[in-house]
C-alpha cells in the first residue's frame, strides 16, 4: 500500500515544465486523505536554505536536503533517510523526479519510481497511483473522474 510521496523540488516543484499550483492541490488533498509527504533535494543547505525547510509542517510533512544530511540522491540512503523520516518503509513511497537516474536510484531502493517529464503526465501517474482524480489542471476532481 502506498502511504507516501516523496518530490524533488528544483524541476518538479519549480522551474520550466512544471505546475506548482497543481502539484501542490494533489499534495494537500493526498495529505488531507492521511498520505505523508516530503521534498529530497540535493540542495546543499546551509543557511539560505532554511525556506526550503520551513515547508516541513505546512506543505510538507518533511524536507530532506542533502546538504544537512551529507547524502545525495541518487544514493541509496538518500531515499532510505526520507522514508525513515517519513514513518515509512521505502516500498510504500512513491518518489517523484525529473532526472531519470534519480528515479533508478529510487526504484533501486525500494520506492515506487515516477520520472517528471511534464506536469500533466505527473498528475496522471500520481492519479492511477494514489487513487485520486486529477482534472486537465492537474487539480483533484471528484473521485473516480480522472480526465487528461
């Protein structure tokens, strides 16, 4: 049973080819429904990064930087880390990236792999994936409407 979803911010929560404002009501509605949630960024932290961090507790239940953490995605222990953080075993998180060896390394851990090359094809998978509707915005709809 998937219980969590993990993002990659830079590519997927921000920059060209995503929808911020669509990803974070599937987020919210996933949270709403009792799924745990967190961002794994191979920011390198230090102190301008503490935004990032303040998103644990009001988007986000979690943020995992691997600069504060000393490993970077795709290692292995990266996604381990951010699972263990989030309450969960890597098998029931769902992990979301626009680079593709990121989503090897988190299919390699145990997580289910969803590669960001779009943000409509995301909120299709992560539709299929949590049991959600997804709207042609990319906003949760009524259950069991999932349109593209």
């Amino acid at each position: 049973m998937l219980r969590g979803l993990v993002l990659d911010f830079g590519g997927v929560l921000a920059g060209p080819d995503t929808d911020p404002e669509a990803l974070a009501a599937v987020v919210a509605e996933l949270r709403r429904r009792g799924v745990r949630t967190a961002i794994l960024s191979n920011d390198p932290g230090g102190p301008h990064a503490q935004w990032l961090r303040d998103l644990a507790g009001t988007f986000v239940d979690a943020v995992v930087l691997s600069g504060d953490v000393g490993v970077a995605k795709p290692d292995a222990e990266s996604f381990r880390l951010v699972a263990e953080r989030l309450g969960l075993a890597p098998s029931e998180c769902v992990f979301v990236d626009d680079l593709a060896g990121n989503v090897r390394g988190a299919v390699a851990a145990g997580m289910v792999g969803v590669h960001h090359d779009g943000p409509h094809t995301v909120m299709a998978e992560l539709a299929v994936l949590f049991g959600i509707a997804a709207g042609r915005s990319g906003q949760p709809g009524s259950e069991g409407d999932v349109r593209q």
